[in-house]
C-alpha cells in the first residue's frame, strides 16, 4: 500500500475529487448500463439482471460479494400480492482490511415506474451537457456509481481503507424495504459498526432524520339495496364520507405539529395526514354501494409516537362507526418507522468536518420529508446510520437527472469517508 507520507500537508479530498474527474467515462458508462434495466419496484421486474450486472463490477474493483434471494415467506408476504411472485435479490459485496471497525454502505437499485412525460426513453441514459438523465439517474443509481468510484479510487491510488467495507445492493426501498435492508437487519448479515445510507442528503447537506409513515386501508361495510329503495340499504360511501369529514378536522390538528429538524421545505417538517390516495367502491350506478375503501397516509415526525400515531386514527375511525350503529368498519395498517441521530454524534461530526473541508462551509443537517432505509439500521441493527448521497433532481417525475459532477463530489468524499476511520 501506497506510504500516505508522501500527502502530508495535501487535502486529500482535492487529490481524491481529481481522480474522481478522471474517472468520468467509467462513471457514465456505469450509470448508463444501470440506468437501461428497468428495476420496476412495482412488480419487481429485473432485479437478477441488476444484481447480476453490479455482482461483475464489485468483483472488478476487487470486492467480495454475496448474492442472496429473499425466499422467506414472513418477508414476502409483506409485500403487495401481485409482486409476490417475482424474486428479490439483494447483493452484499465487502472488502476485509483487518480494521477494527466496519463501514457499512446502502444503496437500493429499484425504481419507481417512469412517468409519462419523459422527453425520451427513460431507460436510457441522456447527456446534456453535464447533466445524466434517466430514471433512476437520481433515485439512487448514482449512489451506488459513486459507492464503486470511490473503491476504484482508493485502489487505484493503494490506499488502504482505515475501516472494514461492506455493502449492501438492495431492492425494494421504493415500497417499504421489507425485502431489502428489511431483511439485511432482521437476519444480522451485516457486521457495521457505522452505515452511510447513500439515499438522501448530497452537496453540502446530510440527512440525520427521516418521518415514519402510517399507512391505512379503511373499508366502510354498508348494506346494498335497490337505488329506488335506497333507503333500505345503508350507503357505504356517504358513511365514508362521514368519516373523512372527521378526519379532515384532525388533519388540521395534526398538521400543527411540527419536527425541531431542519427542513428544505415547510411541509417535510410537519406531521402531515392525507386522505384518499386510493378510493373507491360500489358494483353499479343504480345500487346502494355496500362496501367503499380509501387510504389514508399519515406522516410521523420523529418527536412522535408511531404506535399512538395509528391508535390516533384507528381509535376515531371505531367510535364514529360505534356511535353511528349502521355500519361496520375494517381497518389495515402498516407502519414503518422514523429514524434519526443526534447531529453531535460521532458520526455526523465526522461527515460533517469532511463536507466543510470541501465545500468551505458549515453543511446543513437535515430530515428529509421522504422515507428512506435508515430505520432498518438504526432501529433494528441500532447502528449510527446517516442518509448521504449524490444530489439529482425530479425524483420519481419527469426527465428526472443527476450531474456527472455531483457524483464526482460524492465520490470524492465516500473515498475520504472509507480512507480514515474516525
């Protein structure tokens, strides 16, 4: 390994962002393979194909790697029903340094379908300038493009990484994760001491919070009779309506709490209920609709309770059906919980000292208004986990793009990171 000696007195940041620019062409192509497999979370579509593509590139950079298939049913069954019958795949790749500690790195290669106003085939990678453009450009194969420069880097220059690496490739984050870094944590496959979830933060920000998410399925049961005899059934949807009437007003309760995390935007550091995702009900335009569902998508801040969070709703929802006597009411939740660390922790000064060496200034320390896989490490492994990445923009909408140079930036910094164990 390469006598670091011959740096003293260099910012080794400025060395590492210079071989990150030379590593341009290998950065883009990298990109442009991922980008052109279409990871749809929604069913679950390409996902060996991706892993199998990414196995290849850990493997040239001279990381070990893992490959395992989520066949489980207590895993699966957590997902919607018709995703059920596509295979998830998650790829741990790892570099053994003999440190003390290890470094834990997560990405999630799964995309959100494209939506519909692409100004070109989504799935393929468009340069403008110094823009990469493409679903998944920004959420999150760039990441993962940053995670291998950064190694490639390291190699290239024989620097021995100060910690133990690992990484983690994973589906599934676009719908819960249970499949993904879910299932990483609940069965102990990684040993970090620290994780860098590469989903969130990027430039100068890091993202030390993240709001937990209730999600609730509310099916009114009613009684169906002829509609010129509505009066012998019991509507459905207009007792549905009852209930949203109700629970409008606690939105308007609910949305006065706010998160002490700095924010980018107002709403992300609000608790937030919206009603309605999905609705519907009812067989015919001339009977009594006997049964209406819809959605209800609650926003926990971390200052909150999760599980009062749900009883909150859940607990309205049965006394206005109890004291209404007509109806009957079947609820479906699901939650997946907040996470975040204290911004003095010893791994957001770190990464904070390593963003102001770079860009010369104080970094912001953020939660982002989104959900993302921290929770799984933090909560369950109960590791220090902060969410850094590489910035892009129009996540999940059109012409959705990252820059050459933020990756480069990232790249450069994730080196730093791996470099020196703090």
């Amino acid at each position: 390994m390469i006598n670091e000696m011959r740096y003293s007195g260099v910012n080794m940041l400025d060395i590492f962002k210079r071989e990150a620019l030379k590593e341009r062409k290998y950065i883009v192509a990298t990109l442009g393979k991922l980008v052109a497999i279409p990871t749809l979370s929604n069913p679950g579509l390409n996902y060996k194909k991706c892993v199998d593509l990414l196995e290849k590139e850990c493997k040239k950079i001279g990381l070990k790697t893992k490959l395992f298939k989520v066949t489980e049913k207590k895993f699966i069954d957590q997902l919607p029903e018709a995703n059920r019958k596509y295979p998830r795949y998650i790829l741990l790749a790892s570099l053994d340094t003999g440190a003390k500690k290890t470094l834990h790195f997560n990405g999630h290669y799964d995309v959100v379908p494209a939506s519909s106003g692409f100004t070109a085939d989504p799935f393929k990678l468009r340069i403008i300038g110094d823009k990469l453009m493409g679903r998944g450009a920004a959420d999150m194969k760039h990441g993962i493009v940053a995670m291998l420069t950064a190694v490639k880097i390291l190699k290239k220059l024989k620097i021995k990484p100060g910690w133990n690496l690992e990484f983690s490739f994973v589906p599934d984050e676009e719908i819960g994760g249970e499949c993904g870094s879910g299932y990483i944590c609940a069965k102990k496959l990684s040993k970090a001491d620290a994780v860098i979830e590469g989903d969130g933060g990027g430039g100068n920000q890091l993202t030390v919070a993240h709001r937990g998410i209730v999600n609730f399925e509310v099916t009114v049961i009613g009684k169906p009779a002829h509609a010129s005899s509505h009066n012998e059934g019991v509507n459905a949807f207009l007792k549905a309506v009852k209930i949203v009437t109700v629970l409008e007003a606690l939105r308007k309760k609910i949305e006065k709490r706010k998160s002490k995390y700095y924010v980018t935007k107002p709403l992300s550091g609000v608790a937030t209920m919206m009603i309605g995702g999905v609705a519907g009900g009812g067989t015919k335009s001339n009977a009594v609709p006997d049964k209406f569902t819809f959605t209800v998508d609650r926003r926990v801040i971390p200052e909150e309770s999760m599980k009062k969070a749900e009883r909150e709703i859940t607990y309205l929802i049965n006394k206005i059906a109890k004291k209404d006597g007509t109806f009957k009411v079947k609820i479906v939740s699901k939650g997946m919980t907040h996470s975040s660390i204290a911004e003095d922790a010893p791994l957001c000064r770190y990464l904070g000292a390593i963003l102001k060496k770079y860009f010369g200034r104080e970094p912001k320390m953020l939660m982002t208004g989104g959900r993302v896989d921290s929770a799984y490490f933090s909560k369950v492994l109960k590791v220090p986990t902060v969410a850094f990445g590489v910035e892009g923009k129009n996540y999940h909408a059109d012409d959705e793009f990252t820059t050459t140079g933020d990756i480069v930036n990232t790249t450069a910094i994730y080196a730093e990171l791996m470099r020196k164990l703090f």
